[in-house]
C-alpha cells in the first residue's frame, strides 16, 4: 500500500513538471508568435512605405518626364518666337500642337492698351470667336483684378488664387475650364498683359512644374515683345534720320550751290574790277614817272617826294590787282598748271638768293634740309616759286634780327611735305583758321608795322590746291611758326 501511494505521488510529481514544461514551451510560443506577428506588421509597413515611395518616385519621375518635355517644347517655341521682330507675329507662332504638348487645350493671351484703357486679344487658340469676344468683355469689365495681377506679378491658378484675384470658380465659368494658369507677360518697353492656359481635362491637375513652364513662356513672349519693339523703335529712328539727312542733304546742296554762284560771281567781280583798275593804275604810274624824270619841266622836292609815293603806292596796287586777277584765273580753273619734276633744293637755293639781301641785314640764318628720296616734286615751276617766295618772304618779314628760317622736306609714300619754319613772333591760335583767307590779316602791333594786303597766303593755298595738296599751319605765340604743304612726288 505504501508502495502504491509512493508511486502515485511520484507520478502527480512527473506530471506537474511536464505540465509546467508544456506551459513554458506553450508561453515561448506565445512570444514567437508574437514577434512573428509584430515582425509581418513591421514589414508590412515598410511595404506599403516601399509602395508609398515608389508611387511617390513614379509621380516624381513622371512630373520631371513632364517638366522636360515642357522645357523642351518651350525651347522649340523659344527659337521660333525670337526670329520674328514683328509683334503680331510673335503670338501667331504659338500652335494649338505647342499647347497640347503642354497639356492644355485652350489659351487666351491679352496685352493692355493704355491710351483706350482696354485689354485686347492678342492670342486664341481652343475658343470660337464670339467665344473669345465674351471672355474679352468680361475681361475688360474686371480689368482692374487682372491689372493688379499684372503689377504684383504673381500668378493665378487653379491650385492657388491670390487673395484680391476673381475666384477660382468665376475664371473656370468664364473660360469653361477645369484647370487654369493666368500668368503676366511683364514687358519693359510698351503694353504688358497676361496669357491664360486652361483644359477641360478632370483628371489634370495643375503642378508647380507647369506653373513654372507657363512662366518660363510668359517671360519669353516679354522678352520679344521688348525686341520687337526696341527693333521697331529703333528702325522708326532710322527713317528719320535718313529723312532727316536726306533733307539735309538737300538743303546742303542748295545751299553749296548758292555758295557756288555767289563764289563765281565774286571771282567775276573781282577779275572786272582788276580788270578796270589796271588802266587807270598804268596812267597813274606813266604820269608819275614823266613828271618825275622832269619831261614837264622840273619838279621841287617837296613835289619829287609825294610823286615817289605815288609812284610806291601804284606799284603795291598794281601788285594787289595782279594777285588779286592771279587768285581769281585759278579759282574758275583757267590757269593751265604746267607740271613737270622739279628739283626741290634748286628752288629753295633760288629764293634765298632772291631774299639773300634781306637776310643779311637781319642777321637771319637759312638752311635747308632735302633728302634725296623728297628731292623731286611734279609742279609748275613758276607758281611753286610764289609759293616758296611769299611763305620765305613772309617769315622773313615776322622774324626779328638773329632768328632763323628753314626748309625741310620729308616723303611719305608719294607725298612729298614741305616745311617752312621761322623763329619768329607766331600766331594765335584763334586767327590760324583764318591766314588763308583773302583779305585777312592778324590784327596786332607787329602787323601794323609790317606792310601787306592779305592776299599772298590766300594765293599760296589756290596754287597748292590746284596742284592737288593742302596747306596749313603750325604756330605758338613767341615760339615762331611752321608753314606746311604737300605736292605729289614726281
């Protein structure tokens, strides 16, 4: 009996420990299960955090596919519009093929006119006209909205409306829209507006991508509407001034026509008067001189002397005459140059000869520098002579005793430039335009000492003239002057 009582207790005990086994194994379980179950809802979760991102990455990609083609369309439209600098041509460039690229079907665009304080239709594509005249009216009756939306910039969506902006179901009744975009075109030169791109499409939805495309193409119209207009503005400024210049240029030719006459006819008038003067000159002089070699019988000194000054005064008028009938032949082109090589140094030896005396009672020194490439020239000896004997006289004349007076010569290809200097009392600058005019003589004490009639200058520039050269002069008061000329190298 006890025996029997031992092993039942023995086995209640075996029992209880398996009981307790199976509990524990049952809780572990209970715990794996769990971590299973918690594991499958972690990954679950980043399933559908793997579906998220990839449906988020698609629309990512898909609005950058988007954007591209956009940015690619617009390129294309770009390049269009800019090779037009006529405005009304630059909105016919814009197809409905580039607007359904786009993504939309319909498009308005409006700049305002300010003198009728009215917006007017510039585009229209996807409306029928009597459409589009109703949306221009109603427009214009809210024109106000759509002028403060152009002066704030911004845009007008159907995914965002400004506050003080018209209502998002107004504009989507007014164009017959779902979707929208309303953006400015902000020239800078003349009228600005506003282009509008809308669909009927349910399913589209408006996306920053597409916002930023219909601005891109907004900014691009602006951009050529300002090179249509500054090219206008400036091709309207070219008719002008062309008109101008050729009115001008009109006005000008009469006016050098007139010149002309009066110019001929004052070498007429100079040439008959010349003319006239000689004759009586000639009788003036032939009288003086029988009365003063004492033909009539003879003469007192007080007589004898005012005769000599007469006689003078004769010779300095007939001198005048001569180069006043000299200046005149040349001017209507009736003196014959006879051109022929002429040695430059010879010529310049010759009037110092001429002029040696004077020279010597001044103490003046005169040299001459020719190289032997400028030692030839093509003239006509007799009036390249004057030349050289008035422009060395007349330094002669204003350079004060000790000075100095020179020739120099240089060539430059088959020019060949004369210099004659002096050291003498110069000329201001005011009056060196005018040396070469008849008559004109630079009014100052030195002057009025000096004898001369203005004439030996203005006859030096026809001559050189005639042979083709100009003539000038380089000077400074106290610093002496320089006479210059060019003749053709022979």
């Amino acid at each position: 009996m006890p025996n029997l009582i031992f092993i039942s207790f023995y086995i209640a005990i075996a029992g209880l420990g398996i009981f307790l086994f199976a509990a524990q194994k049952l809780k572990e379980k209970d715990k794996q299960v769990a971590a299973l179950k918690a594991s499958l809802e972690e990954m679950d979760e980043q399933a559908k955090l793997i579906m998220r991102t990839d449906m988020e990455l698609n629309k990512t990609q898909e609005e950058l596919d988007k954007k591209i083609s956009g940015l690619d369309i617009l390129q294309k439209l770009s390049r269009d519009i800019s090779t037009t600098l006529e405005e009304k041509q630059i909105f016919r460039k814009i197809s409905s093929e580039h607007l359904e690229e786009l993504g939309f079907e319909k498009s308005l665009a409006f700049l305002w006119n300010d003198l009728k304080r009215e917006f007017y239709l510039c585009l229209n594509l996807g409306f029928e006209d009597a459409e589009s005249e109703l949306i221009k009216t109603a427009v214009n009756t809210d024109k106000d909205y759509y002028l403060d939306l152009i002066r704030s910039g911004k845009n007008a969506s159907s995914v965002f409306i400004p506050d003080d902006f018209l209502t998002k179901d107004r504009i989507n009744q007014l164009f017959e829209v779902r979707s929208f975009i309303i953006c400015p075109i902000l020239a800078q030169e003349g009228d600005q507006g506003f282009i509008f791109v809308g669909t009927q499409n349910i399913e589209t939805r408006i996306t920053e991508g597409e916002q930023e495309l219909i601005t891109i193409l907004a900014n691009q119209i602006g951009q050529t509407l300002d090179n249509a207009r500054l090219f206008e503005k400036t091709w309207r400024s070219q008719q002008e001034l062309e008109i101008k210049v050729e009115e001008r240029t009109h006005q000008l030719s009469q006016a050098l026509e007139e010149v002309g006459k009066v110019s001929k006819r004052k070498s007429d008038f100079i040439s008959s008067v010349s003319h006239e003067l000689r004759t009586p000159l000639t009788s003036i002089k032939g009288y003086a001189a029988i009365l003063l070699a004492g033909k009539l019988g003879a003469v007192p000194d007080e007589i004898k002397n005012r005769l000599e000054k007469i006689n003078r005064h004769s010779d300095e008028l007939v001198h005048m005459v001569n180069d006043l009938l000299d200046i005149s032949r040349i001017e209507s082109g009736k003196v014959n140059m006879k051109l022929e090589s002429l040695e430059l140094k010879y010529i310049a030896d010759k009037v110092a000869d001429l002029l040696s005396e004077q020279l010597k009672a001044k103490n003046i020194t005169f040299s001459t520098n020719i190289p032997d490439d400028s030692r030839n020239a093509l003239a006509d000896r007799s009036q390249i002579e004057r030349v050289f004997i008035n422009l060395v006289g007349n330094a002669l004349k204003f350079t004060p005793e000790n000075g100095k007076i020179s020739i120099n010569a240089h060539r430059s290809g088959k020019i060949i430039q004369i210099d004659v200097s002096d050291t003498g009392f110069g000329i201001p600058e005011d009056a060196q335009g005018k040396l070469f005019q008849e008559f004109f003589r630079v009014e100052n004490a030195i002057n009025q000492e000096v004898k001369g009639t203005g004439l030996g200058l203005a006859l030096v520039r026809h001559i050189i003239e005639a042979h083709q050269g100009r003539i000038w002069v380089k000077s400074k008061l106290s610093e002496g002057s320089t006479f210059s000329f060019t003749l053709n190298a022979a």
